[in-house]
C-alpha cells in the first residue's frame, strides 16, 4: 500500500491550515502492511489503520506489521514481537521531531526518515538502548545490526558505535555491547527473511482494497494535483533496457548453469570467497499506469523516479549459490502518484532447499534472476507488498565487461574501477501490482566493511575509480559515467571528491567522514547548470589495507534532470 505521498501531504496541509509551527497529533503514521495476527492496544490491526501514541503493537508467531510514520521512517515488527511507541513529536516545516520506542522482545527493523537524520531516534530494548542517526539497523532483545548510517548502542557496561555493516550482541546483566564486527554468516539474510510475508500472506491488502488507485485518488485530494510527472517530463521515454547486459546476465547465468555442473568437482572450495558483501544501490524506477507490461507496447502514463539504497550480496561459493537483496526507497515529487514509495527485491537463494534461481562461478562473475521459490511464491515486495510477473536479473560486470559494453553503459574511454574485494554490476526487475507496472533498473556496489575502529585517525590517501549511473534528461532514459576521485584526509575527517565526464558534467565537493562509523556524506555541485549530486559511501577493505576501497551510491539533479547511480574505488 503506498501512503507516504498523502499522508505527508496532508500533515503539511494540516500544520499550515493551523497555524502551528509543531506539529503533535495523536496519530503518528499508519500500518502500511499487516499480516495476521498483529494487534495495537488488543485491537486487530488492519492495513491502513491509524497508529498513535503509547500503542503497544504485538504480533504472533506468524504476524508482522510495517508501520509508516508521518516523517517517512518506516518500521517493520517482526513475528513474536512486541513493540510500544513511547514518543512521536514531528514538525513537517523544520523537518525535526523525535522517536522514541521500546521493543520489548523480538525483532524489527528501522528504516530511518526525517528525524533519524538528526539523530533524535531511539530504540530501548531489555538491554540496550539503540540511537539511530541517518540509517537502516536491524534490533532484537540481545542484538544491533547496523546496515547503514550509524547506531549507538549503550548499555550499563559500556557504549559501542556501529557503522554500516557492522554488529552488536547485548548480552544484558549489565554486560557491555560485545565490540564491532560482522554479523554471523547469513544472519542478516535470514533476519532480513523473517521479516517478508510469508506463503500465502499478503501484507492484508485484499484485492480492490489499498490498491494504487485507491491511494492515487487519496494522494489526488490531497495535493491536487490528479496528473503529473516527474522533473517536468509527462512521457518518459522508454529506453532500450541494455539489451546487451540483459544477454550478457542470460548467457552468464546460463553458463554458470552449465559449469556449475561440469566442473563443481574439479574446483576446490578453498579457491573460492564464500561470505557476506554489503553496499549500495541506485538508479530509476519507473512506474506505468496499465494492465500490461511495457514489452506490450501499452506503455499508458508513466512517472520516474530515482532511487538509492542498501545491498547485501550473500555468496556460497561450495553449493555455487548467490543471493543479493536490493532495498530502496524512491524519491518522488508530488507529481509521481504512481511511484512507490519503497521496494525489497530478492535475487537468487542461499537456501539449499529452494531452487538456485542463478549461480557462481567466480568472484567476478555471478549473476542470478528474481528470487521465486519452487511454490512459486515471489519473495520480492514492492511497499511490503506482493508483486507478480517478476523479470530480471542481478550480475556482475567485470572491467572487461565494462569495456565490451562501454558505449551502452556509457563509459567510453573511461576506466572502470581496479577493485580487489569490492564487486558491482547491473540489476533490473520489472514487476505487476495491480493496475501499475513497476521497472527498476540501476546499479549495485558492494563490498567488505572493516570496523570502525580500523578507519585511521591521521593520514591521508587517495583514491579513483568510476561513477555511472541511470540519468533522465528532459524525458530521455540512459546510462553515463564518469571518474571518480577522492583524496580523504583521516585527521581532518573530510574527503575532496571530484565526478569528471559525468553526462557531460563534471562535479566538485566535499564528503565529511561520519564519526565512529566507516562511512562519508556529502554534496558536490556540478558546473552544467545547477546540477547537484548527493553521495553516500563507506570503506571497503582492499588487498593491502582496511580502508583500500570504497563505494557508495550517488543521487543527481537539476532542473529536468534526475538520476542515481554508485561509485567504487580503489586507494592508489
């Protein structure tokens, strides 16, 4: 069910009709997704039921619920959880407020929005007491994962502050937080499991009801605006989506197929990198009007939107199995009604009881299709919600590949990235919800986090790679890109980034690097027009340092211009 574009613009509607420069309702957002049995306050939550404050939200062993706050912060509960809002205060106009709840045993996971930014976030649970800034982070009664951004977590032994991919037990009994690492193997895979529908669930929306038209003609009424688009482009055009990416992932998959069964003997596992890579995403999201798949020709009215987001890349290179989970969020102004406002795609499996849905050959080259186990159940949701008709596929791009496909990808004469440990490539998914037809396509990085606590405090070191990404230009839908450079000064905590032959744009900037966190934010203005770009990024380990690599994901705009995309780089 697709809320946020309504409920915002109402909450803004309500505080200037008022007059207030805070604005403190009893409602605090809405329970965007349900699935039995979950209950606030001892009523059975249904979807699309208010949310207040001091509500204790409970769920079963088979129950979750996704609640969808005014400032866009998303919480989804997981089953056996039990979860009380304690405090909820937003200003739409200052974009502040606070969050403050207690989880009582279970899981969630948090998905910050405007008020994690400045840090006014907290999560207590029996042990521990979570602060969130700016990020993603899964919490249970004896454990934090952060995904992104940064989470303090404090117990009465001690403080630890994690960055993106980094973990926390909280053994409680006045023990402190155990020290920053990684999280067990497939831990994250499966706790990011726990919290999608299961078979036969469907987030409580029942057809014809939460559908996207019903939310359009409610997003409609509140701002009044019934037609639109995005950066002023009514029809965009539709691209030729890659045709030879699309070939290379089929061919690849196809040939992994193959060898996989040729040749798995004769390969040790030694030889191969099982284990967890985390990072980034960007790109487009286009969403139609219409019953049909683009492919039809029936394209209807269609808006766009960019998106960014998190990437967990999960490799077992003994069963030759790869599974990648993409989840975003999509900016859209008031005119992209059609756009969702979140997604969780699913690529491949680990589970050695489903069907592989691709495979792995070696470290740079892998691939695998939309993850649909063998009852054909589609494990990917669009605003925690079922999707049919999924296609696609998720794949490397090795720099030879990068060079094959350079005109398409847009690289030209351009370098793609010499990494050791960190991987990236190309995905897409296209997708039905009813009515809308939802295509996704862009660009992955991931890698291998260090600990906070291995990024120096001195020093400096420079490093270069590429940059691309998905761009829209005046309604037109293609791919650029561009080099990358940052020379980052660890005592000073700031980086110096430059984007060169970007689209034709060249950009320049500062990134400060987040305390106690292994990752860097920033904006960079570019010198075509008021182009600007927005970049998110974090440490990879290299070959020969902690710190040898990086990557990130990157948001660009300007006036009919909009685009996202990631960069990756190596330390020279």
């Amino acid at each position: 069910m697709r809320l946020s574009g309504w409920m915002i613009g109402a909450a803004a509607l309500l505080a200037a009709g008022s007059g207030a420069n805070l604005a403190v309702a009893q409602e605090v957002g809405k329970a965007s997704a349900v699935n039995p049995a979950a209950t606030a306050n001892l009523r059975t939550i249904s979807i699309g039921e208010s949310i207040a404050h001091k509500e204790r939200i409970k769920t079963t062993d088979k129950g979750s619920v996704q609640i969808l706050f005014i400032d866009k912060t998303s919480m989804t509960v997981g089953p056996n959880s039990d979860l009380t809002i304690d405090e909820y205060v937003y200003d739409p106009n200052s974009g502040t407020g606070k969050l403050a709840a207690r989880l009582g045993k279970g899981a969630l996971r948090f998905v910050g929005g405007q008020i994690s930014h400045t840090g006014d976030a907290e999560i207590k649970t029996a042990a521990a007491t979570v602060g969130i800034r700016g990020g993603v982070a899964m919490i249970g009664t004896g454990f934090v994962f952060a995904g992104y951004g940064s989470s303090t977590v404090t117990t009465p032994g001690g403080t630890v502050t994690l960055g993106a991919g980094e973990f926390t037990q909280t053994p409680g009994a006045g023990q402190p937080p155990s020290p920053p690492g990684p999280p067990p193997p497939n831990f994250v895979q499966n706790l990011i499991q726990s919290f999608q529908s299961a078979p036969g669930q469907s987030g409580g929306a029942g057809q014809g009801t939460a559908s996207r038209g019903n939310v359009q003609r409610a997003e409609a009424r509140a701002t009044g605006t019934p037609n639109g688009s995005v950066a002023g482009s009514l029809t965009p055009q539709v691209p030729t989506p890659l045709p030879p990416i699309n070939q290379a992932a089929s061919t690849l998959n196809q040939t992994i197929q193959t060898s996989t069964q040729q040749t798995a003997v004769e390969k040790t596992a030694t030889q191969q990198a099982s284990g967890t890579l985390f990072g980034f995403i960007g790109g487009l999201m286009t969403t139609w009007l219409t019953a049909s798949s683009p492919t039809s020709g029936n394209y209807g009215y269609g808006t766009v939107g960019p998106f960014t987001g998190t990437a967990v890349v999960g490799i077992d290179a003994v069963r030759r199995r790869v599974q990648a989970n993409f989840d975003g969020t999509v900016a859209h102004d008031a005119n992209g009604n059609y756009l969702p406002g979140s997604f969780s795609y699913q690529f491949g499996f680990l589970d050695p009881s489903e069907d592989p849905q691709g495979g792995y050959y070696d470290q740079s080259n892998f691939a695998a299709g939309p993850a649909i186990r063998r009852n054909g159940a589609i494990v990917s949701t669009i605003d925690d919600a079922p999707i049919t008709n999924q296609t696609g596929a998720m794949v490397t791009i090795s720099r030879e590949m990068a060079q094959q496909y350079g005109s398409a990808l847009g690289f030209g004469n351009i370098q793609p990235c010499d990494c050791d440990y960190t991987k990236w490539g190309f995905w897409s998914s296209g997708s039905n919800q009813g009515p809308y037809y939802d295509w996704a396509h862009g660009f992955w990085v991931a890698g291998r986090p260090p600990t906070a606590g291995e990024v120096p405090l001195s020093g400096q070191a420079s490093y270069v790679g590429h940059a691309v990404a998905a761009i829209q230009n005046d309604g037109a839908v293609y791919y650029a890109a561009g080099v990358f450079n940052n020379t980052v000064n660890f005592g000073a905590r700031t980086g110096q980034v430059s984007v060169t032959g970007l689209d034709g744009t060249n950009y320049a900037g500062q990134v400060s690097l987040l305390s106690g966190t292994t990752g860097f934010a920033g904006s960079l203005a570019g010198n075509v027009g008021t182009r600007n770009m927005a970049l998110v990024g974090s440490f990879f380990r290299g070959v020969s340092s902690p710190v040898g690599e990086m990557g990130g994901s990157l948001a660009v705009s300007g006036p009919g211009y909009l685009g996202a995309g990631i960069f990756a780089a190596k330390m020279k």
